[in-house]
C-alpha cells in the first residue's frame, strides 16, 4: 500500500469508528468509499451509493456506473485512470437522496479524500453532489463549466455535470452529458498550460 492508500483507509476507519449516520449504516450492507487511482487527474463525485454499489462496495457499478464507463472510455480515458466516490458512503434506504444532515454529516470526510488525492479537477455528477461546491448554482445553468472556488487554503477546479442516471432515461440530457464529458480532457490540458506559466 502506498501513503495514500493508507491515508484513505484510514479515512473510511474513522468514518466506522466515528459511527457517522448510524441510521444509514445499520441498513447498508458495505460503506462504499471509493474506487480507482489514488494519483488520479479527475475525481468523479456522485450524491450516494444505489442498490448494486451497496452490495459491491464500489461506486458506479450499476446502469449509471456502465454508461459513465462509456462515457470515459469515449474521451479517451478508463475507469482505472480516474476515481469515483460519492458524498454520503452508505446507501440511503430504497435508494432516496440523501438528505442535507447525511450530506453534511459525510462533507469532512470528502475533503479528506479530496486533500490526499490532490486532483487537478472535481467533477460533480448531479445536482446533490454539485450543490456541495456551488451552492448558489442551477445545474441546467452550469452544467460542462469549470469553476474554479477556494477549497481549504487551495483553489480547486469543479466540473458539474448532470448525473448519469438521469441521462439513462432522457435522450436528450444523455446528449448533453457525453458532449460536456468530452471536455474534460481538454480541461486538464488547459489548467496544465495555466500552471506552466
């Protein structure tokens, strides 16, 4: 393990030691912290495990998870180069959204996985997750558009897309999403130029 596989597990033991939403863990079956490369670029962040991520442990591994699998590999990138986590860790019963104190309940912890990976940019996926980092924002507004906030004492570049969920079932918003995920690569390159300078 390296130190930053080592940082995070020592995240997701004091989530359990901390007991954080005790009403939510009694009902799920695995507390779903995250999943692919601690040195990644992009960290990709959803609102809350599903059914299929509860069972595995992982993130986006159900219909959701597949199309954003596409989608990566569509802008010239695998699941393997990025990582994918989610704000609240446990399942919400019968798949509901999370709610603001589950939310705030789990934020510290986020920002402790965001601190030990150091990613060039966040990329929110739906509105819950995105709320989080632009509070004052509509999604249909800026969904595609970098911004770049003030994290802790650094700067961090979100990108808010729509989730994938919602795409599954919406033509048209699935159109939208590919196109705003094919940016992403050409985001990163931009902020690169911006730090050689």
């Amino acid at each position: 393990m390296n130190k930053k596989q080592i940082l995070l597990e020592q995240i997701r033991a004091d989530i359990i030691n901390t007991n954080i939403c005790p009403d939510l863990a009694r009902e799920a079956m695995n507390l779903v912290m995250g999943d692919g490369n601690v040195n990644a670029d992009i960290v990709f962040i959803g609102e809350a495990p599903g059914k299929k991520e509860d069972q595995t442990g992982l993130p986006f591994v159900g219909a959701a998870g597949k199309f954003l699998n596409e989608m990566l590999t569509s802008a010239g990138m695998d699941r393997s180069d990025v990582y994918i986590t989610n704000i609240v860790k446990y399942r919400p019963p019968n798949n509901r959204d999370p709610s603001g104190e589950e939310k705030k309940a789990f934020w510290p912890y986020l920002v402790r996985q965001l601190d030990v990976i150091q990613p060039k940019i966040v990329v929110t996926l739906g509105r819950h997750s995105m709320e989080n980092f632009l509070p004052e924002q509509k999604i249909s507004v800026v969904h595609g558009q970098p911004s770049q906030i003030d994290f802790g004492s650094d700067q961090i570049t979100i990108v808010p897309l729509y989730h994938p969920a919602a795409a599954l079932y919406n033509g048209s918003m699935r159109t939208t999403l590919i196109e705003d995920f094919m940016k992403l690569p050409k985001i990163i390159e931009i902020l690169d130029k911006e730090k050689e300078k």
